[in-house]
C-alpha cells in the first residue's frame, strides 16, 4: 500500500483527469493587457496546463482568461447599464437619500472612481458559484505589489462591494475547489468513531492527515482512492471524504 499526504494541485488533477486541457498563453496574456496587471505566476501554469480541465467547471465556475475582470469593472458596469436609470429618477424625484441611504452601489454611483477605494478595494476576478452567488480573486494591490503567491478573497452577500480572505494562498484555494467540485460524489463521515475507523481500515494515520491543515488530504495509490479531512475550526469538528477513482463522474 502506498499512501500519499498533503496532495499538491497537480496530483490532485492529475487523480481527476486522464487528460488535461489548458488556456493559450496567448489568451492570458490579452487578459493580462486587458486589467493592466500580470497574474501570479502559479495561477498563470494551472490556467496553462489544467484551465479547460472538466472539474474547474462542474460545480463552481472558473472564469476564462475573456472572463477574467476587475470589480471596479463589473461594478461600473452595473451603475451604466443596470442601476444607473433609478438612481437618476430618484435624485429627481428627491426620494434618494430615502430609497439608498445604506446603499454601496448608490454611494460609489455618486463618487468618482478614484475615491472608490473608501468603500471597497479592487479585486481580479477569477471563479464564481455555480450560480454567480459569490465571486472570487485576487486582491489587485497584491498583484501590482509583485505578491508571487497571494490570498484569495471571496464577495460576500451576493455582491462584489465586500470581501472577505477564504484561502491564505493559491494553491490552498485551487485544492478547496477541486475537492469541492467531487465533494457531491463522494462518502462522506462526521462522526468521529466512524472517521477514526474508516482511516484506521485504511491505515491512514489520522494525526498525520490533520497535521496536513485546515483541508488534509491522503491518497492511497495502490487501490486509486482519495480521502481528505476538514477540520472545522469554529467547534473542532472533523468532517471525512472518500472518492474511488472509478466512482468519478467527470
């Protein structure tokens, strides 16, 4: 039995596709010109070598290299062609300050761009929900500060105005939406007597799988089956995932 901890991304891809498909260098490059900012270097080779992979699209939403924008982008976007006609007939009409008081969008409507950054900073977009519930990227700063492995941050409230850090690195996040697109397909164990004997059967050490991080992953080789562990840090819950290769979907 040959038993793999702490799977990086590539192995990790590698376990859910025979084949991998990535975007042109050509394209990342015109999105790169496009937002005025290089991407990270790491996120550059996994939109290279595994970007049109199936599982970056079947349960969230890898944006594209022709997807990928700025808030600011999407933002201004939504002011001129959705918002904007209201916002004019309220201040018409004297009724804005009653209708938007507590209103982001309103706020940024009336200021110029380059006071945006009082009410919320610039993010590169590069994944969203299934269903557009959430965006999530790159702080831009970091990308023009040179950051060569940066955070990720995700919108909160179904909007792009508020971000919150979700993952302290690249590699972290690519790994938490892998696991999250097989998640649907795999067994899952919350109780703890059934996580510890479901490893123990599979002489998986469970210290070791923990010691892993916040997502720790094992894989046995010699039978193709995955196994990772979330630990909750907010009540010290474990959570236990299982796929067999020859289970996948994808």
């Amino acid at each position: 039995m040959e038993l793999r901890y702490n799977l990086t991304i590539q192995e990790l891809m590698d376990f859910f596709s025979k084949e991998h498909k990535g975007f042109s260098e050509k394209a990342i490059q015109k999105t790169e010109q496009t937002i005025g900012v290089s991407l990270p270097v790491i996120y550059k080779d996994f939109l290279l070598k595994y970007g049109q992979d199936i599982i970056n699209d079947s349960y969230n939403h890898i944006f594209s290299p022709n997807e990928i924008c700025t808030s600011y982008f999407e933002i201004q976007d939504t002011l001129d062609n959705v918002l904007k006609s209201d916002y004019e007939q309220a201040v018409r009409n004297g009724t804005s300050k009653e209708e938007y008081a507590d209103n982001p969008y309103f706020t940024l409507w009336q200021l110029p761009k380059e006071q945006w950054h009082t009410i919320t900073q610039n993010y590169v977009l590069i994944w969203c929900e299934n269903q557009g519930v959430w965006n999530a990227g790159f702080l831009l700063q970091d990308l023009l500060d040179g950051k060569e492995n940066p955070p990720i941050y995700l919108g909160i409230d179904d909007d792009i105005i508020e971000f919150v850090k979700i993952a302290d690195n690249i590699e972290q996040f690519l790994i938490s939406m892998t696991l999250e697109a097989a998640g649907y397909n795999m067994d899952k164990y919350t109780e703890k007597e059934e996580i510890v004997s479901v490893l123990s059967n599979a002489s998986i050490d469970l210290e070791k799988l923990k010691a892993c991080g916040h997502i720790g992953t094992c894989l046995d080789s010699s039978n193709q089956t995955l196994y990772y562990l979330v630990q909750n840090t907010n009540d010290a819950s474990l959570t236990l995932m299982r796929l067999q290769k020859e289970d996948l979907l994808l």
